[in-house]
C-alpha cells in the first residue's frame, strides 16, 4: 500500500505563485493511501473509499485518470484491467493538500503494480501536472512538499532546500467546515495583480519577506517571532481577499486564548488555519477553537532536524 501525508503552508501562499519563498511542511497525522485490489470487472478503475465508493472509469473529465494517464506513459504500459482503492484521513478542499496526496499515491500504487523504480522528482512532475487541472495556476508547494515529505524553502523555478528546525514546535489545525476551492482563491488574487497592481505587489513582496525571516526564526527556534510573524502573513492575506470571516474569527480566538501566533492556511476562503502553541497553551487553545466553531483540531509537531 502507498501512502502520503498531507501538508500545511507555514508561511507564503499565494505570493509563492509570484516568485515569492514559501515554507511549508508535511503532516504525517493525515494520510492518502492507496492500493491495488481484485475486481470482477475487466477494465481500470479507481474506487474512492471516501466519496460513497464511487468508481472512477476512463472519462476525459476526471482529473485523477491525468495522473494515471501520465505515470502509464513513464511506465511504458497500457492501461491494466486492475482497480485501485484509495482512501484518504485529510479534508479535502482545505487547504491540507488532499488532492496532490491523492495523486501522489495512485502514482506509487501503479508503479509498484508493474514493479517499477519511479524518483521522486519523476512522481513530483507527474503530480504537479495533476495539480494544474486542480488549481489552475499552482505554485508546486503542495506536491513538493508531499512528495518529498520534508519541511521546504520553496521559491517557483529554484532547487527545493530543505529547512532546519532548531527545536519541536507545536502546531494546532483548525478546519472551519467550510470547503473552497484554491483556483478560485488563486484566480481572483491574479486579478487583483493586474487590475490593481502596485498596491498587489507591494503585500505580495511583504509576505516574502515575511517568509525570509521566518526561516531564520525556525534555524533559531524562536516561537515567539514566528507567532508575530504568522499574525502579520495573515493580515496581509486577508488584505489580498482570500481569507474569510470563519477563518478571522479562528485566528483571533486562538492568539487571545494565547497561541504565539495564527494565520489561515492553503488557498483561504475557507478550508484550515493553523494556530502555533505552547505546550501549556496547547489545550487552552484547542478548546478555544472547538467552541468558536471549528469542526476539528489535529495537533502536529514540526520535529527537530539536523
């Protein structure tokens, strides 16, 4: 069985389509899975445990049959008359990845099928062509980050650097309930950048900077300035139209019952913010958003690395 976790944007999205440095990271309490499974009837399908078993045949409509379509012609193989069953623990349309892990993992399940070696930069093309027919215009964070599956400086068009993390720093997810889809979000920032370009500019350029100083802050473990700086990306994201009023409220909540700092998460408009807390604070907090309205809240370490 294939499996891949899904992921969270510490800091950067949406200015990350602009060339802007991006960090974001995997969260291994969610996971897609996928795996090949018998069935009686002679032709490929895709049964999708987490959408009422609903069975997905060769239709030119179906993004997830791109995946498929790609990894057969790096394969060298026809189309096999297998079904393979995926199932996935992470929201969709929330900004948590669901689709780039989806799509990671049926690559994986069709390459240990034919018993053949696919790199991880193989899959990360192929996953990244899903993600356009997803979102439209992707950065390439969310199938980096998931492929890969290690925390990422992410910057378009430059070699991937993984990111030291001085110190364990804990993490709350918050989902709203409220799905949205990141083309969308992405769209409508891009109209902004055009119609009104200076003013765009200028926030898109604070987020990066914000981004830069945030991987110092994560080399030398200081919370505290993360927290200001994940209070300060989020008022900028909320100034490009993409956050919302479930996800202000969370953010809000979360800081006075004393995170170190929140911001929403992914595509906005919806979908997950993230809340960064103390070990003290942790359960304060998790209340705190579960009585304001949010209809889970995982908790995730961001594990120390060399």
């Amino acid at each position: 069985m294939s499996s891949a976790s899904a992921k969270i944007i510490l800091f950067g999205e949406h200015a990350v389509v602009y060339g802007q440095p991006a960090i974001a990271v995997p969260v291994s309490a969610l996971k897609a899975y996928a795996k090949v499974v018998s069935t009686d009837v002679e032709q490929f399908q895709i049964i999708a445990r987490d959408l009422n078993d609903k069975i997905i045949t060769f239709d030119e409509h179906e993004p997830l049959l791109r995946v498929v379509h790609l990894t057969l012609e790096h394969l060298g193989k026809t189309i096999p008359d297998i079904a393979i069953e995926v199932r996935s623990d992470i929201p969709i349309a929330s900004g948590l990845g669901s689709g780039a892990a989806i799509s990671t993992v049926i690559v994986r399940a069709l390459a240990d099928y034919f018993d053949f070696f696919l790199s991880d930069e193989i899959v990360n093309q192929i996953v990244f062509e899903s993600e356009k027919l997803h979102h439209g215009t992707p950065s390439g964070i969310d199938n980096t980050v998931i492929v890969y599956e290690k925390a990422v400086y992410f910057v378009r068009e430059q070699a991937i650097e993984s990111i030291k993390i001085a110190t364990p720093l804990k993490l709350l997810i918050g989902n709203t309930g409220r799905t949205a889809l990141t083309k969308h979000a992405v769209g409508d920032v891009a109209r902004l950048y055009k119609d009104k370009s200076t003013n765009t500019k200028q926030i898109v350029n604070q987020i990066g900077i914000i981004s830069e100083k945030a991987r110092v802050a994560l080399e030398n473990g200081d919370a505290e300035l993360l927290g200001k700086l994940m209070n300060h990306n989020h008022r900028l994201l909320r100034d490009l139209t993409v956050s919302s009023d479930e996800l202000d409220t969370l953010v809000k909540v979360a800081t006075d019952a004393g995170a170190y700092g929140a911001k929403l998460s992914g595509g906005g408009r919806g979908g997950n913010m993230i809340a960064l807390v103390s070990d003290e604070a942790q359960s304060i907090v998790e209340q705190a958003l579960l009585d304001a309205g949010a209809v889970s809240v995982v908790s995730t370490i961001l594990e120390a690395t060399d």
